[in-house]
C-alpha cells in the first residue's frame, strides 16, 4: 500500500498524513465516514474484536447454520441409502442415464487407455443439495476372478493406493465375496478450504 502512495506523494506528505490523521480524525470522517470506520476498526484493537465477534455472530453463524441444514439433509439420505444400500444401488445401477427425466449429466470422459475407458455421471439427489454420482468403468483383460480379488481386499489395498493420505476412514457396508457382492463407504479430506466427502460404492 505505502509504494502504491509514494508513486503518488512524496515521503513528506505521506508523514504528514500519519500526524494529521491521527490528530484530527473528525476531519477526516465527514469526507469520509464509512471508509473512516474501516481504517479505525484495523487501528483500534476494541472496535476490530467487536467487528469480528460481530461478524462471528451475524454472518459467519448464518452461513454456519445454513451449512449444518446441507449436511443434516445429506446425512440423513446417506443413512436411508446405507440401511437398504443394496437395493438402492441396483435401482440406481439400473437407471438410464440418457434418461433425461433423471437429469444425469457426464461429467467426465476417459476415453479408452490400456484397456481401461472411465465415464463419470452426476445428478441431483432428492431430499438434499448434494448430487449423487454414478462411474462406468470397462476394463478389458480382467478376469472376474482378479476382480474379486481386488475387492475383497479393498480395504487394504485403498489405504495403499492413498498416496496423498486423503483417506481418512473406511468401513464395509456389505462384504460378500462368494456372489460377488460388496458396498463400501469412505470419507476423505479434500483440502484445507472443503469438508470431507463420503463415498458410497
């Protein structure tokens, strides 16, 4: 800020500025008033501890309360999909996703890569704000037997494959290797700024 002003003012004027301001505010606050109320509310320890208690108890608790009503809703969708997780995912397993009454839009594509090709859907989710996203994977040269392999021990393998050390719990839902059959659930971090995300696959 001070060599933004100095391109402006000289060094003399700047300091005459400091005394005149801190000498006769009132001046300064009939030009001025809400930008006078900013810069006092840095200088002054008082008025900025109640600027931000204020803030904490208006804005910021809004903002709070609106958020825990998000994740209340998610939860509680989250706990009806875990009860009955088995028949929920072949419901939404079977949904088309050209539907378009369902509303799934892709979000991504991977197209084919070492036998690998990824697409990625979302939609929303009724009773929340959180949408619900659905992954096709086709994977050639994969046995159904490697397959079960693998998922058996997901568990272990998942903490391996975290090399960022993002995954912060995991537990079944459903482990039933002899028909093929597993649901999971996890929850990782995402990044300083963002709450955890829970999966369910």
């Amino acid at each position: 800020m001070e060599s933004d002003l100095k391109q402006t003012f000289s060094d003399d004027e700047i300091n005459n500025f400091y005394v005149d301001f801190a000498t006769d505010m009132k001046k300064y606050e009939a030009v001025n008033s809400h930008t006078m109320d900013q810069l006092y509310g840095f200088i002054d320890f008082q008025t900025f501890k109640e600027n931000i208690i204020g803030y904490k108890k208006g804005p910021m608790a809004i903002k709070a309360e609106e958020q825990k009503e998000k994740d209340d809703a998610y939860r509680k969708t989250l706990n009806s999909m875990t009860e009955n997780s088995q028949t929920q995912f072949n419901d939404l397993k079977n949904e088309d996703v050209n539907d378009a009454s369902l509303k799934w839009i892709k979000t991504v594509t991977m197209a084919e890569k070492n036998g690998i090709e990824v697409s990625v859907y979302k939609r929303p989710m009724e009773g929340s704000t959180v949408d619900l996203t659905r992954t096709d994977c086709l994977m050639r040269g994969v046995t159904l037997a490697n397959l079960k392999t693998f998922f058996a021990k997901y568990d272990t393998y998942a903490f391996r494959m975290d090399k960022r050390n993002n995954l912060k719990h995991f537990k079944w839902v459903v482990n039933n290797e002899p028909e093929g059959n597993w649901v999971m659930y996890s929850r990782s971090k995402i990044g300083a700024m963002t709450s955890d995300r829970d999966n369910l696959v």
